[in-house]
C-alpha cells in the first residue's frame, strides 16, 4: 500500500490481501464473497453479515475480525507477525472452543454434563464406534488424518491414517478426515459406525445439510451422500478431550507414509485405548 494511503477499516479487515487470504483460511471466503460484505463502511458490513447469516456464522466472522486486528497491533506494537493462515486458522479454532465451552457451561447450569462430554464412551452392541480427526502441519504443507474403529467392548479394530500435500482450512481438513474415515469403513463392510468428531461446525453442517460453493461444504456433501447410501452411519460431536486417540493417530500420520492401514493396534494409541476401555 502507497505511504500516502491512509489504511482504513474496509480495507483492514475486508479488501486488503492479507485479509481475504485470512477469511479463506477460516472458511469465510464464501461469506466474503456474499453480497453483505461488497457495500458500504466495515460497520455497515457487520450488520449486514449479522442480518443475513447464521448464529455460528456470525460468531466466526466476529473471531476473524478481532483476530486480524489482535495481529495488526502485535505487528505494530511487539513485531510479532502472523501469516494470514495463521490468523484465519487461529480465529476458526478459538470460535470453536469458545462455543463448546460455552455450551458446556450451559449444560452446567442444568443439570450435571452426561458422561460422554467427559469421557470416551463405548458403542452400543452391534454398533462400531469410529473416532477421526484432522492435523495439520503447516511448515511441510500437510494435512492428516487418523481415525480408529472400536467395537462395543472397546476392543481396537481397524485404523488409518493418511496425509496429503495440501494445506486445507481447519474446516476442510476435518471434513476430509470424516470423509476418508467413512470410505474407509465402507471398504471394509462396517454396516453400523457412529463417527465421532471433535468439529462442532463439521457436525451441525451435516445435520443441517448446509449448501453452498465453498469447498468446505463440498465435502460436507459427498459426506451426506455416503450417509444417505449407509443408512447405519451416524456422525457426532465430541470434545476434543475424548477425541485423544483419533488427535494421536492423525498427528502420527505426518511420520509416515502418506496412507497405512492398521489391523494391530499402533503402539502410539495402545495405552490410551487400554485406560479407555476400563
């Protein structure tokens, strides 16, 4: 930007390069790109986005925009510098803590949180239990994944992981990580799996069959076709304290080669499926 420029909030927080790599990084592009955020002041904006999208949305969007101006005053103030990625990456995880603990809160002032919000619970007999999760490794450009099937006495079963050489949204990369868990049970004959995932976003677009261009949701499509042809698979959210196994597994995956399957259980997951089944 020319020094005679003077930076304002429209191109701060919605037109500026940096700013439009962060929103794809959160998987906002298609929010951006909607007809709310092409016209008037950075407030007018706001209220617009407030006016025509969801809750979640709404609350992601607010996270970006503190974020990216949490950055500009660290860059300004103690030279720290964050990469767009990482802004847009940072914001989409802390809205997703936020709600969850939010959530949780909530359920407090209740009654006391069922048991699954504290610990890994077992499928019901005849059922498999698969939890997935995603990884991302930033630095080699990677995304990864790890999943691993259990049966209804806790016993491992099968497990993949797998890593690719793309850097996708935290949003992406779960959806991907859900997707090739599910392929991945539909290989094997695995009629009956409850997926568990710690994506609060993941979770309700799916259930909502959320529609829309962005690559995110997508996926969230091919997600729900193979539901609606695997009418025993079912899909659920978890907090990221119970998805240990999966977190473990896909944060291995980067070690290895790009695709492996399990029959035996990995050393890297044994003692957290042992104190899971007892």
């Amino acid at each position: 930007m020319p020094l005679n420029e003077v930076e304002d909030d429209v191109h701060a927080f919605f037109t500026c390069a940096s700013a439009q790599s962060s929103w794809q990084a959160a998987g906002l592009s298609s929010v951006l790109g909607s007809a709310a955020c092409q016209q008037g002041s950075a407030a007018d904006r706001v209220f617009a986005l407030c006016w025509n999208e969801d809750y979640a949305t709404i609350g992601r969007v607010a996270m970006l925009l503190w974020s990216i101006w949490h950055n500009r005053n660290d860059k300004i103030w103690n030279d720290n510098v964050r990469s767009p990625n990482q802004i847009g990456r940072a914001a989409f995880d802390q809205w997703n803590e936020w709600i969850a603990v939010h959530k949780l809160r909530s359920n407090d002032d209740h009654d006391v949180p069922p048991v699954s919000t504290i610990r890994w619970e077992k499928p019901r007999k005849g059922w498999l239990k698969c939890n997935v999760d995603a990884a991302f490794f930033v630095g080699a450009g990677r995304t990864a994944m790890g999943a691993c099937f259990r049966n209804s006495s806790g016993e491992f079963m099968a497990g993949i992981t797998q890593w690719q050489q793309l850097t996708l949204s935290t949003e992406e990369g779960e959806a991907w990580a859900l997707l090739q868990a599910m392929n991945e049970a539909k290989s094997r004959g695995f009629e009956s799996v409850q997926f568990e995932s710690d994506s609060q976003v993941l979770v309700d677009a799916i259930r909502t069959k959320r529609r829309g261009n962005s690559e995110f949701l997508s996926i969230v499509n091919e997600i729900i076709l193979v539901m609606l042809s695997c009418v025993n698979f079912e899909v659920k959210f978890i907090r990221r304290q119970v998805n240990s196994v999966a977190h473990t597994l896909a944060r291995a995956a980067n070690s290895w080669t790009s695709f492996r399957r399990f029959e035996i259980i990995p050393s890297c997951i044994e003692l957290l499926i042992f104190n899971e089944m007892h």
